[in-house]
C-alpha cells in the first residue's frame, strides 16, 4: 500500500482519517467475531479481547473525529490531537482494569472452556489486527509523527498482544487442561494496556505543553 491512497489529491489529503476508518471496519468484524466465539466457547480471554476491540473502535473514532478537526482547524492541531491522546489513553485505560477485574473474579472458579473455538477465533482477531498494523505501518511520515497516529498504532498492538495471549492460553487448556491460563494471561495483558496507557498519557501531555508553549508567544 502506498502511503497515500491512489484518489488522494496532496494539496486536501484525506488519507489519515481514510486509514482510521478502514482499521475502524476490521475492528468491528473482529469485535462480532469474538463476541460471538466467547460466549460459545467460554473464554474470559475471549470476551475481554471483544470488548478491548471494541473499545479500541471507539478510540479509532476519536481519531477519525480528531484528523476532520485538524483538517478544518489546522491551527488548533497540537490541542486537538492532545485531547484525543487523552480520550484514547482513558479509553485504554478503563478496558484494562475491566479485564483485570474480571480475571481475578474467574481465578478462584475457572469455568469450562471450549480450546479449539477459542484458539480459532483468536487466530482471526490476530490476522485480523496484523492487517490494522499493515495499514498503520503505511502512514506517510508526517502522520507517524503525531500523538493521533501513535494512539491508534498502540490499540492496535495492544489488541494484537492479547489476541496472542488468547491462542497461548487456548492452546495450554488443549494441551494441559490447565483452565486458569485463560485469566492470568488476561490479567499479563492488562498490565501491559495499564502501561501503554501511561505512555498516551505522557503523549498527549507533552503534546498540550508545546500548544500552551506556542500560544504563550
């Protein structure tokens, strides 16, 4: 893929906000794909990872709405993609401790767990986010360098990570019958989203001091 899309016009580049809705789409087949599968098979993991998709979709919208405003109001840029750094990073951050919450609840009664559904789903979502990245990887250089591009390259990685995760953990239930990896590579997940959070966070905060810093001249 090129870094601008074949009908992109330079001088009225809408290619940034183009990538978000097509990382968006995939995003939501991932989501009703492991919804579904989750339920079917019982997998905390599963589910978790649903609704971090779907969260992530959220938080490509935000990127979506952010790259339309900066495109209207290009000299309010910094603070726009400052705030949507915060939304995005919240947003992580909420998915994160709803996982972790949920996995500590299943470590003391692991239910039963459908392996072979579970690690065939998860391979799907996993596909599913290498595409995501694909498109991200493939962001001209002026969007790589902005806190709206790193947002969603981090749901996305983060997403990716636990999908892994899943097909870890389904394939130690087949092997093993060892339920509990279901909820502890959750919970190793979580952390790893707590951090990426952190480090949005820190993002979109260095991203509002150069706004407040070039206003203030």
């Amino acid at each position: 893929m090129r870094r601008h899309f074949a009908d992109c016009r330079i001088e009225n580049c809408r290619c940034e906000s183009k990538r978000y809705w097509i990382i968006l789409w995939i995003g939501l087949g991932i989501f009703i794909a492991e919804i579904i599968g989750g339920i079917i098979s019982g997998s905390l993991a599963l589910l978790s990872d649903a609704f971090h998709v779907l969260t992530d979709s959220v938080a490509y919208f935000v990127s979506i709405v952010v790259a339309y405003l900066v495109a209207k109001r290009g000299r309010d840029e910094r603070k726009l993609r400052a705030v949507g750094g915060y939304i995005n990073a919240t947003l992580l951050l909420i998915i994160a401790g709803w996982v972790m919450y949920e996995a500590a609840g299943r470590l003391f009664s692991p239910p039963k767990i459908t392996s072979g559904l579970m690690i065939a789903v998860a391979v799907f979502g996993a596909l599913g986010n290498l595409l995501q990245n694909y498109i991200l990887e493939h962001a001209t250089a002026a969007e790589e360098a902005q806190v709206t591009h790193q947002s969603a390259h981090l749901h996305v990685l983060s997403d990716l990570w636990q999908s892994i995760a899943v097909i870890a953990a389904g394939v130690l239930i087949a092997v093993t019958g060892w339920r509990l990896a279901d909820s502890i590579l959750s919970i190793v997940i979580s952390l790893a989203m707590i951090y990426w959070s952190a480090r949005l966070f820190r993002q979109s905060r260095r991203e509002a001091k150069s706004d407040n810093a070039d206003n203030s001249r």
